[in-house]
C-alpha cells in the first residue's frame, strides 16, 4: 500500500478559517465547552473501562447486566459487556414506551411520488412485532441470516427491527445492486430469507428488485434461498413462485402485534454489511448487539446533541452504514423523531430536499458531500425558494468536504446559523469516531476536528512512528471503541490482515488501521486525506479497484483491466478503466458502451465506469504488477511523476498517452 493524496481535495494548509458555534448554541448543548469535551476525553484516557461502564449502564436497558467491561482474552476479537443480555429493540421501541412517549413519532417517511407516512413509537412496535411473527411462522429461527433488499419504504427499517426482535441477524443490501452482487452476497452469507419488494421508485424510474431476485435465485442463490418476502410497492406484475413467494400484506394481516424481545447476548450477531476491500471481494462486516448498540446511541446523542423536539433526517439510504447507524439504531435507541425519504434529488425536482426540509421543519440535516456539491452547482436560487429556518444543525459523512463547499453549506443551507458536523468513520468502526461536538468546539471547513471521548487517534508511519504536527500518514485507531466491527464473515484470517496486521505499534499490541491516510494539525484536528489502499470512493461510495476489474475481465472481449480513480467535482472521484481486448475483439464505441453495462450488471450503477480507455500496453513492472500510479496520473490529466525504472517496457508510456 502506498500513501498518496489521490483522494486529498481539501486545500490543507491553506484553510485557516475557523467558526466557533453561538453562545446559544453551546449553552443549550449537552456538551457545552471545549472545557467539557476535555475533561470528558481525559477522563476515557486516564480509564476507558470506567469510561465506557459508566454509559453501559445508564444509557442501555439490560435484561441482564454484564460483568465484564471489555474481554481482551482473543485480541484483536475484542468482546463488549460479554455476560450482558438485552434487545436492541426494547432499547429502540419498548422502552420509549414505557417512558411515555408512545405517541411520539419514530419514523417520518416521505415517498418518491409524493405518498408520505408516519409512524409513532407505539405504530412502529406494532408493525415490528407483526413483521417478527410473520418471520417466525416462516420458520426464521433466532441466529439464521436474512437478507433485506429494499427500496428506501419503512418496510425496510420495519424488517430491519423485526429480525432483531426475534434475534437473526440481518444482511441489508443496497437496493441499487445488481443481481449478481445480490447473489453474492446471499451465497456468502448464507441467507435462507431474502425480505425485498415487487420494486421501488428511484429517480422517476421503477427499479425492479423481486425480478432481481429471482436472477439471483435461478444464477446460484437458489441454493441457498428457501423463502422470499415481498412487499407491494409499486403494484408492477411480477411472477409470485408457489410456496416460496409470499406476500408481506398478507403474512402479516393476521399476525399478533405483540412478539416478546428475544433475550440476546451482547456479542450475538446483530447484521451483517457487506463493503469494499483493496482486494477480493465485498467483505461482510459483523457487527454485534450490545456495543453497536451503546455506540450508535451515544454518538448520535453526542454529535447531534439531540433534544426531545429535534425532527432529524439522513439522507442516507438504510443499504449503507449510514443508514443503520443514522437512520434506524441511533435515532431510534435516543427515542427520537427520524425522518426517511424514497428518493434522491433528480433533475425533475431539484428542490426535493429543500422541500421536504420546509414541509417537516426539520431540525437536523446529515448528508454527503457529494450531494452538497451538486446543490452547489445548480444554484442557490433553488434552496432561496423554501424556509428553511427550522434547521438548527448541519452534518456531512462519507467523504471529504472540500472548504467551499462546507462555506456553502453553512451559508446558503444554514443561514450561517447551524454549526456543521464533518463526521468521519466507517462501516467497520460502527459509528462516528472524529467528529465536532458542535456545542464544545470551533470548526475548521474541511477538518472532521477531533476523536470523540474515549477514541484514541494517532497518525503513524509505515514502521508505526508517530509522524510530527502536519506531516501525512496513516490513520490508526490505538484504543478498542464498543462499536468496532468484531470480524469479517467467514474470513477471521481477512480480518486480522486487513486492519491489524499492518501497522507496527511500540505502545499497543493491536492497532485498528482504518485505510485512510490524514493529518492532524497544531490544534490537535484531524484532516482526512482520502484511502491509502486500493478503494475509490464515488459519490460517497465504496468501491474496491478489483471488484471494478473483476467484473470487467468477466465480460469476453476483455482481457486485461486497470481501474483508478480520478478527482471529479462532483462526485469526489470518478472511475477511469484501463482495458485490453482479447485478440479477436475491436476498439469501438458500441463495444465500449456494452462493457460499461456488463460492470452495471454485474456490480450495481453506482460501479459504472466513467471511462473506459482501450489499450494494448498496460504498464507493467517486471514483476507484472500493473503500476496504478501511472495510471491515475494519466486518467487525471497529470504529468507522469516519479519513479519509472521499474517498468518492463518503458514505451508503453508513450503508446498509453495516445490511447488517453
Ligand atoms: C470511508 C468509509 C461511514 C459512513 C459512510 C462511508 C471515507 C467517511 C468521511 C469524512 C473524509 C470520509 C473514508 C472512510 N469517509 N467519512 N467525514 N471525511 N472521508 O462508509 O463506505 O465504510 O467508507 O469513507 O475514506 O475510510 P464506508
């Protein structure tokens, strides 16, 4: 792995600006100073254990209490509160309940062509008690995966919450996947129940998910699925297969609406989410019940410094982490009011969000960079259109903000009222790890700021050295966090190589190397630099460089392929394919055109190559490695730098440039 700056479009050195949050604002916080955030991060150094106890008990609700803060025993497989017992969903449903906000809202959802729905704390119960019946009489037995593939409808969180009510672990995928990437998932997973629905509406199309389905069934997955769930959304004809095909509607009419919470342990498997590697494929990420639990519950609290009236809106889609940690667990375990939308803002209605921000008086608004970017560019003329003053916080996750974008952001969305949270984390880490408390602390446009209490950041070198105040490097977690992935699916030996085995570290036996190379600055504020590995990140999406090239060699004409990312304004990085033909085969614009929907067919859109550059003459090092270096260069228009002398054939170089 080499450390570069491919990723890196923050103008580092140069951002000085610095917004400390309004009086107001802190003092109504729940974390109100610089002072405070400290003390609180000084007192999870000094004895996390203590630390992380203190929260465990207060803000979880245990059917049995744990007696073990942290098992260190099978390190790097850290084990949270392991003798504890408790159901994610009485921290989410029940308990909020009791409390008396029954009649609360959980879930505000808005749907693509305008339909909208809401659910109270005790409609939501109801629906997840039904759904977990209706699993059960299926024969879904706790400890059995099922996969979710869904459109953006409270269908999905309903399902989500459900497996977890009667203890099976879910397997969400996005519902933009392909069939093929469904399937591979399922077989991986081993997923005997596959909850999705006739299609959904994304961006004035249907996307039909049940046909979806039945291609991967009748492709491979077939040997593994036994059952499939739909739900009707958008009334399309699709073909129902007998005594394998069921309908959610009709599963669930005469289902009892109450279905005890089965009593889980905290280290059962809570999901299972599938997500991009340097190498191979997709790697299912565990999570587990209990730490997930306390982590998304205090992250949320912490960084959105949630009240009681907040109406809160992600506008991720529950097939990414986002999704389960923002929308569905975090919100949910604080009682709080999460808001959900189908779509995506298209062409037709640019002014979707701004609209549905006016129609809610939402409160709090979570989103990508990516998406702010293109708000940018279709003008503030569009958000000047709606009242937007309800919005009291901003926040941004999955990739790096460029600075003019966030001024943007805190400008012409917030009114230069809202403090903005740039929350940086990862599929793996659970929930957010460096992020602003925006009540406590300046912010710098372009810098997540500073680890949260009780994470422990540093920025080493190859040999595990700390680098010196500015310098780059690479990005390592040194204490275990209760959020932390445990391992991945299938593959303990992938788990140990992909985040422990790299670094060195003199003071832990086990650092967390997160794939991302930052740098932290005279105030102790941490700079994402983008991944120092083979991912590229699109629009905010993760992608492994050869999942991209395998599913390229995988169509006949190809014989060879190189994918890297190029910066793109909008969506941070774009991918750039280098490819060679099979002897038989001719450059053409069809071909190419055809290639393209080959890796939408096997991956899902959102791996469509922007470009895809025909060429007989990949640089190769002697050994036959293919030097993505020069590569990324020549997709990014940049001159070829550094050092060539390793390369078997120097006028390749040449011959690339004018295939380029
Ligand atoms: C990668 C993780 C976790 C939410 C969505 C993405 C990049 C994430 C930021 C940020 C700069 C960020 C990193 C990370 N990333 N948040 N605030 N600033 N980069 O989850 O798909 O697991 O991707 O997204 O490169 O490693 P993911």
């Amino acid at each position: 792995m080499e450390l570069n700056k491919k990723n890196s479009i923050n103008n580092i050195l140069e951002e000085n600006r610095t917004f400390p949050p309004s009086k107001e604002f802190s003092n109504s916080a729940i974390i109100k100073s610089k002072k405070d955030l400290f003390d609180l991060r000084e007192k999870a150094r000094k004895n996390p254990n203590e630390f992380w106890d203190s929260y465990a008990k207060t803000e979880i609700d245990w059917f049995r209490p744990y007696e073990t803060v942290l098992d260190r025993n099978k390190a790097p497989f850290f084990r949270w509160f392991p003798e504890g017992q408790l159901n994610i969903t009485y921290n989410c449903l029940d308990r909020h309940i009791k409390n008396g906000l029954g009649d609360k809202n959980a879930l505000i959802w808005e749907g693509e062509p305008g339909d909208s729905k809401t659910y109270s704390y005790k409609d939501l119960l109801k629906e997840v008690c039904k759904a977990a019946n209706a699993l059960k009489s299926l024969g879904v037995k706790k400890g059995e995966l099922v996969c979710i593939y869904m459109p953006m409808i409270p269908e999905a969180m309903i399902a989500m919450l459900a497996c977890a009510r009667i203890g099976a672990p879910h397997s969400v995928v996005f519902g933009g996947f392909s069939s093929e990437s469904l399937k591979d998932r399922v077989i991986d997973g081993n997923a005997k129940f596959i909850i999705t629905a006739d299609g959904g509406y994304r961006k004035d199309k249907v996307i039909e998910l049940k046909k979806a389905v039945d291609s991967a069934i009748d492709s491979g997955a077939g040997d593994v699925v036994n059952k499939v769930i739909v739900i009707k959304r958008t009334n399309k004809e699709i073909s129902m297969k007998l005594n394998r095909d069921f309908w959610w509607h009709e599963l669930l009419e005469n289902q009892d609406d109450w279905c005890e919470p089965e009593i889980m342990n905290s280290e059962d498997r809570l999901f299972i989410l599938y997500t991009s590697g340097s190498t191979g494929k997709p790697k299912g990420v565990v999570h587990t019940i209990a730490g997930y639990n306390l982590w998304t519950h205090l992250t949320f609290k912490w960084i959105f410094d949630i009240k009681s009236d907040d109406i809160y809106w992600c506008t991720a889609d529950v097939g990414w982490i986002t999704g389960h940690s923002y929308i569905v667990y975090g919100p949910l375990s604080n009682g709080s009011t999460t808001l959900m939308y189908e779509g995506v803002p298209r062409p037709s209605n640019l002014g979707a969000f701004w609209q549905i921000i006016q129609k809610y008086k939402v409160s709090i608004f979570y989103t990508a960079p990516t998406a702010i970017r293109s708000f940018m560019k279709s003008g503030r003329e569009i958000p000047d259109k709606y009242d937007l003053s309800s919005l009291r916080l901003l926040g941004t996750v999955g990739e790096p903000i460029n600075p003019e974008a966030w001024i943007w952001y805190k400008d012409v969305i917030g009114n230069n009222q809202c403090p903005i949270v740039d929350t940086w984390w990862q599929t793996e880490t659970g929930g957010v790890m460096i992020s602003p408390l925006p009540g406590a602390i300046d912010t710098k446009p372009g810098s997540a700021t500073l680890p949260l209490p009780g994470i422990e950041v540093e920025i080493v070198n190859k040999e595990g050295s700390r680098v010196e105040i500015n310098e780059g490097g690479y990005l390592i977690i040194r204490k275990p966090w209760p959020g932390m992935m445990r391992t991945i699916h299938g593959n303990s030996q992938r788990f140990l190589e992909s985040y422990w085995d790299f670094i060195p570290h003199k003071e832990e036996p086990f650092v967390y190397f997160a794939g991302d190379g930052a740098r932290i600055d005279n105030d102790g504020y941490v700079w994402i630099m983008g991944r120092v590995d083979d991912v590229i990140s699109v629009s905010g999406h993760r992608l492994g460089t050869m999942e991209i090239e395998s599913a390229l060699v995988s169509h006949e004409s190809v014989a060879e392929a190189a994918v890297v990312g190029k910066k793109d304004e909008l969506k941070g990085e774009a991918i750039v394919a280098f490819v060679s033909l099979e002897k038989n085969f001719k450059n053409s614009d069809q071909l190419v055109d055809e290639i393209k929907l080959h890796v939408v067919s096997e991956i899902g859109v959102i791996a469509k190559p922007e470009k895809i550059i025909i060429t007989d003459s990949l640089p190769k090092t002697r050994s036959g490695k293919i030097m993505r270096r020069i590569l990324r260069s020549l997709a990014s228009g940049e001159k070829v730098s550094g050092d060539i002398s390793t390369l078997e054939d120097s006028s390749v170089l040449e011959k690339l440039k004018k295939d380029s």
